[in-house]
C-alpha cells in the first residue's frame, strides 16, 4: 500500500473516532434530560440509538486490524492505529453507561425526587467536557491537553463522593427513600465512570504523541 493512502486510512481511524465521540457525547446529554424532565420517550431513543456506538466500534476495529495487517507500520504510526481500537473500546463503554442512565430514568420514572438535581447535571456536563477534550488530545496529538484531563477528573470525584455521602444520609434517615436513592447513586456511578474513561483516553494521548503510558497522569513535564 503506497504510503500516502496508508496516512489517509489512519486519519480514516482518527475521524472514526471523532464521529465516535460525538456519538457518545450526544448519548450523555439526551441521557441526562430524560432524567432531569422525566422523559422516558427521549430515554428511549438513547437506548435505540446504543446500537449505532456499538456497530460504529465495530467497523473501526475491522479497518484497525487491515492497516495492521496491510503494511507494516513505523513506530508512531503504529501506537496511534493500536491506540485506536482502545480508545473505541472506552468510547463504546461511555456509550453503554449513558444507556444505563436512559434505563434508570424509565426505572423511576414514577418515583419522587429524594433530592434536587443539582450535582449531577454538573457532573456530567464536566465528564461530557472531559470527553471532548481527551478525544481532541488523542486526534490531535496534545499531550498538554491530556493531562488537563486527568486534572479535571478530580472535580467528577469529588462530586461523586458528596453525592454518596448526601444519599446514604437520606437512606438512613428514611428507608423508604433507598430505592429512589439508590438508583440516583447508579446515576452518579455511570457518570463516574464515564468521566474514567476519558482519562483513560487522555492516557492513550501521552502515549500515542510520545511513546511513554504515563503511570500518573499528576505527574508530567508538559
């Protein structure tokens, strides 16, 4: 394969993963307004639409292992291609914990509120933007950017953390409000992990611009 067209499959990869990412991010926002308005027609076309992330991880994965095995690769070309399919693995993950949070909002559709939606509409809105920002590190090769991210992920926990704490007090203060509790804590783990998933594309980042997996994303020269 003459060099010029194997560059055009790669950047092929990275736009796969740019559509990929806007996906998932789509997936997110529609996610959480169904659970903020309570809108189990809108959950469900996040659910319905779960389908496109996974076939989309798919087809990428097919083309990955084709550059692969059509030439050999030199070192930077090859960690990006690699780096590829597993940043389409987390994508594909994100995409699963927005379908579960589509599939609590239809679980407690009829349940009240034990506490106002606040936190994790915040939440989320910095996992969607840890997001954007890993995947724009990743295609474009910063890892300044990268490292941001992981930056960035400790606002999410602690978030998660105060939300936990906040619904266990209102568990043990009234056990009838376990079960709308727990499925708000469900909520905040989806959006938790969402948020370590972009780190974990951040990671893929540094490696894929320098060649190093950072072993903490705290530390860095950049």
């Amino acid at each position: 394969m003459p060099r010029e067209e194997f560059q055009k499959q790669i950047k092929g990869a990275l736009d796969s993963v740019l559509e990929m990412s806007s996906h998932v991010d789509r997936a997110l926002d529609r996610a959480m307004q169904s659970l903020i308005e309570r809108d189990v027609a809108l959950a469900q076309t996040v659910i319905d639409g779960d389908s496109v992330i996974d076939e989309l991880n798919y087809e990428t994965q097919d083309e990955v292992l084709k550059l692969l095995a059509q030439q050999a690769p030199l070192a930077t070309d090859l960690r990006v291609i690699v780096s590829v399919s597993s940043v389409m693995i987390d994508l594909e993950r994100m995409g699963d914990h927005a379908e579960g949070i589509a599939r609590i909002t239809i679980t407690m559709q009829d349940e009240p509120l034990v506490k106002p939606l606040i936190d994790l509409p915040i939440m989320a809105s910095k996992a969607r933007d840890m997001l954007r920002d890993a995947v724009e590190a990743f295609v474009d090769a910063d890892p300044a950017k990268a490292y941001a991210v992981n930056a960035a992920d400790d606002a999410v926990d602690a978030i998660y953390d105060r939300v936990y704490e906040e619904l266990i007090g209102i568990m043990v203060a009234d056990p009838q409000t376990i079960l709308p509790s727990t499925h708000l804590q469900w909520v905040s783990h989806n959006i938790e992990r969402i948020a370590d998933r972009a780190t974990n594309i951040a990671e893929r980042a540094v490696y894929s611009a320098t060649g190093v997996y950072p072993r903490d994303m705290n530390v860095s020269n950049y």
